[in-house]
C-alpha cells in the first residue's frame, strides 16, 4: 500500500489477496478505530485516505490481512465477536463463537418462556466466551444461569465478559457436571465433537484443540455428558447438545438409550442437523402394593 492509500484502495486490495469481503470489511474498520458493526462508514469515507484517518492504519490493516490469511479468525485479530445480540470479547484462550450455535440458544428459550412456579436454573457446559449462558441470561433475566468450564483460561475471558455487560451469570470450574449442585431445567453444551483425527483440525489449528476434540469418533465428552446429566435435571429437564454434521443420528441414539424422551433434532442456518436433545421425564410414582 501506497502513503496515499484511500480506504476504498485498501479494501479492494485486500479482496484481490483473496480475503472475503465480510472478513477485510471488519479488519478495516478495527485498524481504522471504528465500530465493527459500521460498514456503512467504509462507504462515506472510501476517498479518505488511511493515514489521515488514523496513524499507522495501513501497517496495521496489512498485517491484520497477512494473518487472516494465515488462518486467524477475525474475532481473535478484533478481539471482538458479536453472539445473540452481544458483543463479546475472545481471544485465542477461547473457541469463536459460531452464528450457528444461536440456533441452541433459540431452542433453549422456546422451552423455557417462564419459570413455571419455580426460578429457572440453567448451566451452559463448556462456556468457553460465556457465549451461550450470556445470551440466556440477557434473555431470561430473573434465572440463575451458570457458566461451566474446566480451563481457567476460558472461564476467566468469560467472566470479564459477564462484567462488562453486567449480566449476573454464575462460574464454576468444573470437569462438566462434576462440581455443580442441584438442579436444573436445562442443561445447554456445545461440547467438543470432533474426532481427533479430522483432517479439518488443520484450518482451525489457532483455536484452542482441548475445546474441539472428543475421541476417536467424536462423541467422547457427549456420552459423559449424556450419562452425568439426568442427575442434575429436575423432572422434565431439557439436555441441548450441539454436535458435528454427521452426529445427530448418534447423539439421539446415546439420548433415547440413557431414559431421555421427546428425543429429537434442530436444523442450523444451513439446514443441517446441528443440535439435538431430549426431555429428561417425570418420574414415574409405582402404585403401593398392600
């Protein structure tokens, strides 16, 4: 890039690297200072040019397309990553939350409209950013809702998130259920579900593997989740897993085999079987035998 670049310059150069438009897009406006949801400023200002917008702009545009290029998601390059209405922050201590996982969260809240007599519980599995236990907290704001992770990392980019935009969500460092006590209306995950030898492992090598990995087939952390979850469930309790295109099949077979009913599957934004789940049922009163 020249000394005189235009934003409309950079941007058109950067495409022709072979970067996507939404990608550039969000890069450009994070070098240039400006809000990452204010594409239509890159269109008022294209004539202007990079330095007289912000010093130092161009080097730091190129280098943020350099490592977009190499493989970095833009929300590791932004710091930032908009989910369910919020914005978030993430890192690379933490996976990038995917559009697709708003498709667990809308699940969750059709079945939750109110609390029914009693307060919600809720725990997000494997929190990650706090993505999914902050939305349902913005969304049910009078439920508990606890976050749950087993790295400190993750629970701590999480925690910052839940300040910052003053939602009351609870943490706790957990190998899944294993800390938690009680129980709870709904138990939400987007757990890892890849197999470990994936040949897609290598595109997402900047992402932290303990958060994408389950076993040989996939589906390790789920049997445990499936298996450990009707004890912190009340009676008609949902369990929400989000799992691998190819895996809804399995995961309601593993649903249906522990006891779980109404056992079935939601469709992601490309309409694939991306999330299933079942009702953990009433427990059933044996009549008293004289």
């Amino acid at each position: 890039m020249s000394a005189t670049t235009t934003v409309a310059q950079a941007l058109q150069q950067a495409l022709a690297r072979g970067l996507p438009r939404i990608d550039a897009q969000l890069l450009l406006l994070h070098a240039l200072g400006q809000p990452l949801d204010a594409r239509a400023w890159l269109l008022t200002h294209d004539g202007d040019a990079m330095e007289d917008v912000v010093a130092g702009a161009q080097q730091a545009f190129e280098a943020l397309c350099q490592r977009r290029l190499a493989g970095e998601p833009v929300a590791y390059l932004t710091g930032r990553k908009e989910f369910y209405g919020l914005q978030l922050q993430v890192d690379a201590r933490v996976l990038d939350p995917r559009p697709d996982t708003e498709t667990l969260v809308d699940w969750a809240l059709e079945l939750l409209p109110g609390g029914d007599g009693h307060p919600l519980r809720l725990a997000d599995l494997g929190t990650g950013s706090g993505a999914i236990a902050l939305a349902l907290q913005s969304q049910r704001p009078a439920a508990e809702v606890w976050a749950v992770d087993a790295s400190d990392d993750a629970l701590a980019v999480a925690r910052a998130n839940a300040e910052r935009l003053r939602l009351p969500v609870r943490f706790a460092r957990s190998d899944w259920l294993s800390a938690l006590e009680g129980r709870f209306d709904a138990i939400v995950t987007n757990p890892p579900y890849i197999r470990d030898d994936d040949p897609h492992m290598a595109a997402l090598r900047h992402e932290p593997r303990q958060a994408l990995t389950s076993g040989a087939d996939g589906l390790d952390d789920i049997r445990r989740i499936v298996q450990a979850a009707p004890a912190h469930l009340r009676d008609g309790g949902w369990l929400l897993i989000e799992h691998g295109w190819d895996q809804a099949g399995a995961v309601r077979a593993l649903l249906a085999q522990q006891g779980f009913s109404q056992v079935q599957s939601r469709e992601d934004l490309a309409g694939i079987e991306r999330a299933s789940g079942g009702c953990w049922p009433a427990a059933r009163v044996l009549p008293v035998v004289k």
